[in-house]
C-alpha cells in the first residue's frame, strides 16, 4: 500500500474513541530513560504491533507500560509524533533507527519515508550499513539504491570502515549485498533487496544464493546413460574432458564427468605449466563450474608449475569476484604466495581488479604483505597507475 493510500485509510482516527475508553486509556511508552504518554486508541489504530499488543492478556496491556528496548528516546519521540500526526518527521541523523522501528511496528508509510531520506544521505563511509538496514528490513528500493551506489562509488565502499564493521555485526546480511553486487546491475535491481528469496533466474551450483533459493534449484542428477557412456572412456581421456569442461563453464557435463569417476585433480600439460580443471574455472571466472569442482573435492589451493598461482591468484588476476568468494568462502589460503613471494592480492593490484581486491580485503587478505622484492599490493598498484586500487588500499 502506498503511503498516500494509508494515510487515507487511516487519516481520521475515532477520537471518540478517547473519550469512551475510560480508565486505562492512557499507557506510558519507555525507551531508555524516555517515557512518554500515549493513548491505546492511537496507538492501536495506527500500529498492527501495538494493536495485537493490546487485544491479547499481555503484560503491557494489564500494566499499563510498554517497554521498547530496541528504540532510543529520541527515536521514541519521532514516532510517537508519526503516529498521532501521519506526518513524517524532518528526518536527519535519526534516519536509519526510525526506518527500523518503523518497520518492527508495522508502520509502512513511515518506513517509505525513512527508505527515501537514508537513499538520499548515502556515502561512501556509511553505504554499507545502509545496504546491511535495507536488506534486513526487506527495503527494496533502498537496496537498489545502495547497490547502485556502491558500483558508482567504483567499489571504494568495500575498502571503509564502515564495511569491515558491517561484516563482523552483519555478515549474513552483508553477504546478501555482495550476493547482488555480483550480479548483472539489471537483476541486483529488479525487485530485490530484501531478505526474502529472491525469483531472479540464477546459474545452478551459485554458492551466494540462500538455501531456500538453493533448494528450488537443485541441479537434477546426473543423466544415467551419459555417465555410462562415459565410463567407457579411458581416465585420461575423462581427464582431458573435464578441463574442457571447466575451460567452458560447463556445470552439467562436469557432474556427470565426475558422477562417471574423472580425477578432479586431473591437469593439463602446456606452454610450461600445469593447471587443474579449478584452475580454468577460476581463470575464465566460471562460478557454477568452480563450485562443482570444489563440491568434488578439488584441491583449493592447487598449485599450477610455472607460476606457482593457485586458483585464488588466478580468480583475482582476472577480476572474477564471483569466483573469489566461492574460494575464499571454501577455505582458501588468503595469502598464499606465487613463485616471486606474490599474493592473490598482490596479483589483483597489479591488474587493477577493484572488486575481487575487495572481496580479499573483506575476508581479510593481508594489505601489507611484502613479496621477494619487498613490496607490498599497494606498491604493484601504483607502479602499474592504477589509481582505483591505489585509493582503496590507501584507505585501507
């Protein structure tokens, strides 16, 4: 319902009501050490919460005070004014915790109001908290604003303060937000940003969606007579099958291919080197295939011969964050190092990848390690001129 539609709903409130109530009428709000004066009428008329509240033998309603831990005095006041007026306060600061509570109280037209003012305050300090209050109180239009912005921001949002705290108090929802950064800017925005499960089509195996999503679409098994046919072939050749797989992205041939007993640690020979399947699948930036090879027990942090790179180096060399946080969130050495004493974000610097460098320092990537020649991802940026990178890790 629009906040226009309920303020007529609800815009005459039987005062009536006030005068007929008699004793009792009267409860007393309690926020810290705010307490405030408020009539059950209104507050019924005008909150689902406080109506349910008051109908039912609850404590509040036999004692005559509600306490509301999660609102401050300040907040109190706002929507106590909100409630009596149906009219949006001039919000500043306050923002944020007004759009909660007016989501927990079920006050929609309020929370509408705080959705815009806080879209309209984003910054690059406080952008993550506010995509971390969208996605929790299931604001769509917020979260496509904070999304949007992020992007804009060239991802710098991701090197802030205000992210590293969003990931230790909020890591669910925060993933949630890097779950729709990943995605096309045409999906993040079409209608997501809450919690709820989303009906965005996704490629199988993508390990940022939620379990629900996850369970909706779980790949069918395995087709019985292709895997036959498959276990006809030699453990080379299977071999050989399941690097083309992973080169082309390939999920369904690459189950069936392991269903049918290929070596998940098979590799390919050429130009000097040795790579695993998890190797190309983190160097084409192929989600899907990755998270079935790592299902299947690949070896994460494989080393490939002539370089030394694991498949984490690879997938932040190429930029693939998708990929990066499949390993990361797979246990993968953050800080593994190459044949020069080089890190997967040494490796991101250095081709001035923003995202996947975010998506390292965000779990944690060690920004001051130092390769064989002493220098540190910072220095590999600057030498190369890439400004972006320069930037975020400065502020990191």
């Amino acid at each position: 319902m629009s906040a226009a539609a309920e303020v007529q709903r609800t815009a005459a409130v039987d005062l009536g009501a006030l005068l007929d109530a008699g004793d009792g009428a009267v409860v007393t709000l309690v926020a810290g050490e705010t307490r405030l004066a408020a009539h059950r009428a209104v507050l019924a008329a005008r909150s689902p919460v406080f109506r349910a509240m008051f109908q039912h033998d609850t404590l509040e309603a036999s004692c005559g005070e509600v306490r509301m831990a999660d609102v401050g005095g300040p907040v109190l006041r706002q929507l106590l004014s909100y409630m009596y007026t149906l009219q949006a306060p001039q919000l500043t600061d306050t923002a944020p915790e007004l759009l909660a509570a007016a989501d927990r109280y079920g006050l929609s037209a309020l929370k509408a109001a705080c959705e815009q003012r806080v879209a309209a305050q984003l910054e690059v300090e406080t952008a993550a908290a506010a995509a971390v209050l969208a996605v929790r109180h299931s604001c769509p239009s917020l979260t496509a604003a904070a999304v949007h912005f992020i992007r804009a921001s060239d991802y710098k949002v991701m090197a802030t303060q205000g992210w590293a705290d969003a990931m230790r108090s909020c890591p669910e929802h925060l993933t949630e937000v890097s779950r729709l950064l990943s995605e096309p800017p045409a999906e993040a925005s079409a209608g997501r940003g809450s919690s709820s499960p989303s009906t965005t089509t996704r490629p199988l195996d993508d390990p940022g969606r939620s379990p629900a999503a996850a369970a909706r679409h779980t790949p069918p098994p395995p087709d019985d007579a292709a895997v036959s046919r498959l276990r006809s072939l030699s453990q080379q050749e299977r071999g050989r099958r399941l690097i083309q797989a992973a080169k082309q992205g390939a999920a369904e041939q690459l189950r069936e291919l392991l269903a049918a007993g290929a070596d998940v640690a098979a590799r390919e020979e050429g130009l000097g080197s040795s790579w695993t399947a998890l190797h190309w699948a983190a160097y084409k930036g192929h989600v899907a295939a990755a998270s079935c090879l790592v299902g299947a027990g690949a070896e994460v942090d494989a080393r490939e011969s002539l370089y030394q790179g694991t498949p984490l180096h690879w997938a932040a060399r190429s930029g693939h964050a998708g990929v990066v946080r499949l390993l990361v969130g797979s246990s993968a050495d953050l800080n593994a190092r190459d044949r020069w004493g080089q890190t997967p974000l040494h490796w991101a610097a250095k081709w001035g990848q923003a995202e996947a460098a975010a998506e390292l320092l965000v779990a944690g990537a060690d920004g001051g390690a130092r390769d064989g020649k002493g220098r540190t991802p910072l220095d590999l940026a600057r030498q190369n001129r890439k400004q972006q990178l320069v930037d975020m890790l400065t502020q990191r």
